[in-house]
C-alpha cells in the first residue's frame, strides 16, 4: 500500500516566548508569502509561557485564520522544546522553524524550501550579516568555534531558520531527548545539508529575551547534554594539574636532599594543596553533571507538556 502524500505543503513552526506582539505580522506576512510561492500551509505557533498576552493572541489569530494551531505549553520548557513539539504536531511534507520576531523574514521561505530534496533533507537560512547586538554576534561566535570543535559533523552554519525534510523531522521527534538540541541531534540523523543566505531583519517589537546569562547557560547545557569535551577537559586537567605538582614535589625533594631548600615552606605547600583541591572539585562537579544528565533521562521526564490547544484539535497530550 502506497503512502499517502501529506495535505500540506509545508507547516511554519514557531516557538512563541518573547515576541507574541509581532505574531500577527508574522502570520499575514508568511500567508502573503505562501499564497505567492503557491504552498498549501499551516502556522503551528507554541506559545513557550514567556508572556501573558501570548495565548490570548494565538487565540484570537487561530479562531480568524483556520491555517493558524495553537499549542500552550504547561510551563517554560525552552526554545527548542517548543520546537520539537510545533514538528510533532506538523502535517506538511517540508517544516520550516522560524523564530517569533520577525528577524527570519518568510519571504525566504519559499528558497529555503526549492533548496531541499528528498536527498538534501535539510536546509539552512544562513545571514551574511546579523543585526543582534555586538556582544551577541561574538558570543555567537565563539558559540560556533567552540560547537564546531565539540561536534566535528554540525554544520557551521546552523540557525534555527530551517526547513526540514517531513521523514527527517519524524526521526528527530522519534529522539525523545529531555534536553533537546535540535542541530545537535539533526547532526546525528544526516550529512546532506544545504544552505541558502537569506536577510537578518531588525527586530520590531519587544526586546530579545536571550540575555548573556541565559546565552551561557545556553552553551553549557549543550556541552554537557550533547558533548564529552568537558570530560575530556576535566581529564586532561587533571593530568596536567598531576604532572606538574609531580614536578614540584620531585623539585622540593632534590633541593632539600641538596640543601638549596632548607624550609619547604607552608605557604607554598597550601597553594598546591588547595589547587588540587580546586581541581579536583571541579572535575566532580563535571561528572556530577553528567550523572544527574543520566538520571533525568533515566526518569523519562516529558520534552514537554501540551496544555491547551486551539485550531485542528482542542485535546492534550504529553511527549
């Protein structure tokens, strides 16, 4: 028996945190765009729990545009959370994950969407120039680096505008992951990527909620989830730190059988004994980390929780 084709051309996922007043914009313009590329589509938007007024706004534009779902999330499960659970829902053969504001422009959606294949599953929008701030564009960057050497098969040219061939998107949702890093595990499941540079507009509403601390917090989730860098750092501190408090105690011992040292010294004992001390507390906050990883995927806790819903159905599920 032959698959059915989706109904859908493509499905607009968009996680909804800080920019539910640029929501109606956004559905105009994507409808604008997708009426002229000639797409049957859907606008899946996740409200994430940033702002108050976001569910009220996906109602009203669900309840006047049939092509508009509403999901709310029972609490903040982060930005790719929302993702993964806007793609389970999805129906088009093509996902297309764009942020709420307005800085991906849809326009580019139909390009994005010509670059992919059965054979090129995924495709990113990549900006020749970002408008964030300049802490947030070399923040950005040494995000990149530090990726690209953690993970030698991401692409370097990761956004989170994206589209996502529908098999694909299956086996990313079929992950399960409790902490989930969508470019992480999409480079787990293909090679075959494409790129396609498309403008970084200015953001017109609201400011980004992405503070530096969150940035960092960010990276380290993603380092230990999704990376044995930190292990091995950890590791080759620790043999580094051994080598040379090695090399001091074998120095102590010669100059004292020699004579050149008299008196050790307490001070200089102590740096080396609270430096070890140091270390060592920090590779066992590492492993720590990793552990209490473990145990929370041993637990089965949900990537999220469906709350309310409105547009094709109005019942909740859990994933």
């Amino acid at each position: 028996m032959e698959a059915v084709p989706p109904a859908l051309d493509v499905s607009i996922v968009v996680p909804v945190y800080g920019g539910s007043a640029a929501l109606p914009e956004l559905r105009e313009r994507v409808a604008a765009a997708m009426r002229a590329a000639g797409l049957r589509h859907e606008l899946i938007l996740v409200d994430d729990r940033g702002q108050a007024e976001a569910w009220p706004t996906i109602q009203a534009l669900s309840a006047a545009h049939p092509e508009v779902v509403g999901l709310r999330l029972s609490r903040n499960f982060g930005q790719h959370a929302a993702t993964v659970c806007g793609i389970a829902e999805a129906r088009g053969a093509w996902i297309v994950t764009i942020d709420d504001d307005l800085e991906h422009a849809p326009e580019a959606i139909p390009a994005l969407l010509a670059a992919g294949s059965a054979e090129t599953p995924l495709v990113y929008g990549t900006f020749a120039q970002r408008t964030h701030a300049g802490y947030r564009n070399f923040t950005s960057e040494l995000m990149r680096l530090a990726l690209k050497r953690a993970f030698p098969d991401l692409n370097e040219s990761y956004t989170s505008f994206r589209a996502i061939h529908a098999p694909l998107a299956r086996h990313l949702v079929a992950l399960g992951h409790n902490r989930p890093y969508i470019d992480g595990m999409l480079s787990w499941l293909t090679s075959s990527v494409a790129t396609v540079e498309v403008d970084h507009g200015e953001r017109q509403h609201g400011r980004s909620t992405y503070t530096l601390r969150k940035l960092i917090s960010h990276a380290l989730n993603i380092f230990v989830t999704f990376s044995h860098l930190p292990l091995r750092v950890a590791t080759y501190g620790g043999g580094v730190l051994a080598a040379i408090s090695f090399v001091y105690l074998a120095y102590v011992v010669i100059g004292r059988l020699t004579g050149h040292i008299t008196d050790p010294g307490y001070t200089s004992l102590m740096s080396v004994v609270l430096l070890a001390c140091g270390i060592q507390l920090l590779i066992l906050g590492v492993i720590g980390e990793y552990i209490g990883r473990l145990m929370s995927a041993a637990y089965r806790r949900p990537v999220y929780i469906v709350a309310h819903r409105v547009g094709r159905h109005d019942d909740s599920h859990d994933r």
